[in-house]
C-alpha cells in the first residue's frame, strides 16, 4: 500500500467514529490542498510554477505550527471550572466522562447530571439558571470542543487508556485549571513522538486507511 505524503484526499475517513460531530476544533488552521502542493512542488493549483523559496517555506510552516498548538482558550456557553470540579470536589473524570463502548469517546455527561447537585447548588448564578433552563427542556448544553481529530485519523480512547495512559498524558493538568486550552500537541507529530517513545506502532496505516 503507498501512502502520498500530502494528499489528504487519500486518506479515508475512518468509519467507526460514530461520535464525530465535527472533523476538527473549527479555530485550527487547515492546511489547504493548494497549500501543500505550494511547499511540496513549488506548483501553484492553477499549474504556474514559482521558485520555491526556502525563506517562505519556513515562514508558512512556523506560522502554522505555532497557529497549531498554541494554547487556544474556546469560549465555553458558561463558565465551567475543573479546577472547581475535578480539583477542588475531587470528583472523578469518569463521572462525567464515562467512555461508553466501544470506547474512542470519552463524552461529556449531559445536563441531568450536572443537576443532581445544581438543582440546589448555586442556582441563584444565571450560568446555573441556564443550565437548569437547558435540563428543563432537555436541550443539550453546546460545549466547544477543545480538542479534535480530523476523520480520517483513527484515534480511541480504550486503546489508550487500557495500555496505562492516563488523562493528563495527553490532557496536562485538567484539574488545576479553570478554562480548558488545548496545551498538549496531539498533531500527528505529537502522536509519534510518543509511539516512537513507547514503542507502538508508527507505519501510516496505524493511523489512516488509503481510499481504494
Ligand atoms: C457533586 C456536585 C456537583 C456536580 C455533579 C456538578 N457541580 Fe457544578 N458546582 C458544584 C459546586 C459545589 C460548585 C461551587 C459552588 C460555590 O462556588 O459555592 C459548583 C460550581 C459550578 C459553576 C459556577 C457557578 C457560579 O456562578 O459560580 C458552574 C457553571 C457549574 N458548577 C457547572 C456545572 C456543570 C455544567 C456540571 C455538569 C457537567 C456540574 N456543574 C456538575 C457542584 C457540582
Ligand atoms: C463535574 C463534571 C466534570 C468532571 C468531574 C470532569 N470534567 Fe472534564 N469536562 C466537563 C465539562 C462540562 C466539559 C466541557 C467544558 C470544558 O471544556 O471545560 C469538560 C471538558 C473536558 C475536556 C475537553 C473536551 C474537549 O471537548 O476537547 C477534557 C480533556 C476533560 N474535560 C478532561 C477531564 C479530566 C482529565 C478530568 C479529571 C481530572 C475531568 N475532565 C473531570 C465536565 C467534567
Ligand atoms: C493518548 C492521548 C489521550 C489520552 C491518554 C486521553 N485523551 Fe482525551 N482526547 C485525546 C484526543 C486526541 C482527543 C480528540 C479525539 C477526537 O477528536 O476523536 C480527545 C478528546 C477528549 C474529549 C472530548 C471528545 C470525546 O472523546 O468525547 C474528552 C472529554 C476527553 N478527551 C477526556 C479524556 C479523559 C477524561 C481522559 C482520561 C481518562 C483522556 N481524555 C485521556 C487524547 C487523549
Ligand atoms: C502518551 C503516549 C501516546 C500518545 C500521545 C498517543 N499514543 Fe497512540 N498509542 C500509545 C500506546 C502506548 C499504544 C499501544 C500500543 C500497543 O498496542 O502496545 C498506542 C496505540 C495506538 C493505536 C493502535 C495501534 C495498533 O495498531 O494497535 C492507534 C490507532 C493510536 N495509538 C493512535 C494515536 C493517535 C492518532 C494519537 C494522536 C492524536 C496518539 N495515538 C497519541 C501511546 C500514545
Ligand atoms: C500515530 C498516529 C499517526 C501515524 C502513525 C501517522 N499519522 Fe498522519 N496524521 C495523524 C494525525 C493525528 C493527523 C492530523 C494532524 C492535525 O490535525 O494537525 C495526521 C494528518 C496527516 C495528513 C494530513 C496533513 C495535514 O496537514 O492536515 C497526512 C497527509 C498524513 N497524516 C499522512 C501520513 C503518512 C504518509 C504517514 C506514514 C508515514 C502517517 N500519516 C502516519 C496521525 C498519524
């Protein structure tokens, strides 16, 4: 099987990622077709050539790393804290994040749970009183995503944490903060540098399938 670095139209999305809401956090940048082909061959889409100039090489892939794993803050619909939650109540992740069968997701608890204690906790704050608003009308709460990974990446949680990895591998310290950032780099170099480092498999079809 030949894999052609840089073509993303190669790669299929893999199938058994029913959860998928979104391909990836909307705010990343996405390295376009035209883009790739520029740094690659030094052809533009419209088939012009122009000289590949290494200064501008280097610019475009510095600016986009760092546009990459720069630690973003996603405005959340109330201000939910970990370091609250996690940190200071010491409640367990599984209890909101109880990844259900066959275990690539981790999921976010929907708003009943949350209301076990808020129903009674707080609920003269207006973030509270939204959450109670959402419950009532069994209307899900819109979290933004803070961290992703395209379709056509294969990633699962339960093969993770079964082989020993913890949360905080990939996650930082969730518990001692208050918003959450995207912080560690889970590009695919940040996959391998770990599967190079634990001795898991890094051959391109771990990862991806090719189209037929
Ligand atoms: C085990 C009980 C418990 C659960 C479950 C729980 N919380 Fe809380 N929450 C608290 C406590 C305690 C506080 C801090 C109250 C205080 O500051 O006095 C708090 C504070 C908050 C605040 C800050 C309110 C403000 O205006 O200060 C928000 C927002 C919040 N929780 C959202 C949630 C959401 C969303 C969920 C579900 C995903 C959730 N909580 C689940 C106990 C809980
Ligand atoms: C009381 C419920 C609660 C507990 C306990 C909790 N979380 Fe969360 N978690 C949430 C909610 C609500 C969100 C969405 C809002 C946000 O991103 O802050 C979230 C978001 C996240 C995200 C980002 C998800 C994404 O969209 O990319 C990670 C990672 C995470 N939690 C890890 C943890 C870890 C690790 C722990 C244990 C140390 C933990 N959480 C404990 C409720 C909880
Ligand atoms: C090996 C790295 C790794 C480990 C370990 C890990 N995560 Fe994740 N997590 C990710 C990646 C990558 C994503 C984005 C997945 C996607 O887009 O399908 C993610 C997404 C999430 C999400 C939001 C989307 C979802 O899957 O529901 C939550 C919540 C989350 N992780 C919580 C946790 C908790 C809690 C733990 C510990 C029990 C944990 N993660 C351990 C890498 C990891
Ligand atoms: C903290 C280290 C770590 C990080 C970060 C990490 N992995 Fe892994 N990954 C592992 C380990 C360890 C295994 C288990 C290898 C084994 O089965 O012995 C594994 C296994 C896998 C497998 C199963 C491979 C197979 O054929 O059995 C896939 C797929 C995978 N990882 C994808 C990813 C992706 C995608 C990312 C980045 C979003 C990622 N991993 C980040 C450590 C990591
Ligand atoms: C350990 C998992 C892993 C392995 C092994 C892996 N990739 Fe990836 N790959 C990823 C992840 C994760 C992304 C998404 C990166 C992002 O969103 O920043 C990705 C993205 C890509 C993209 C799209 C590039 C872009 O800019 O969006 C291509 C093309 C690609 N991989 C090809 C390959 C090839 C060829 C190999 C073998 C040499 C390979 N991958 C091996 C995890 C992996």
């Amino acid at each position: 099987m030949r894999f052609d670095v840089g073509q993303i139209g190669n790669l299929r999305p893999i199938v058994n990622r029913p959860f998928s809401p979104i391909a990836r956090a909307p705010w990343l940048p996405t390295m376009k077709q035209e883009e790739i082909k520029l740094v690659k061959t030094g052809r533009l889409p419209i088939g012009r050539r122009v000289p590949l100039c290494p200064t501008m090489v280097a610019i475009i892939f510095i600016t986009r790393s760092v546009a990459l794993h720069a630690a973003e803050t996603p405005k959340q619909p109330v201000p939910f804290s970990h370091k609250q939650h996690a940190g200071d109540l010491k409640l367990a992740c599984k209890m909101c994040h109880p990844n259900p069968e066959p275990g690539e997701r981790m999921t976010i608890v929907g708003t009943a749970a949350c209301m076990q204690c808020h129903s009674a906790i707080k609920t003269e704050s207006p973030a509270i009183q939204k959450l109670a608003a959402l419950d009532r009308n069994k209307r899900p709460m819109p979290w933004v995503p803070v961290y992703a990974v395209p379709s056509f990446v294969d990633f699962s949680h339960k093969v993770h944490t079964s082989k020993g990895a913890i949360c905080q591998d990939c996650h930082g310290a969730v518990a001692e903060k208050n918003e959450l950032a995207r912080e560690s780099d889970l590009s695919m170099g940040g996959c391998i540098a770990c599967h190079k480092q634990k001795e898991a498999p890094i051959g391109c079809t771990a990862c991806h399938e090719q189209k037929e």
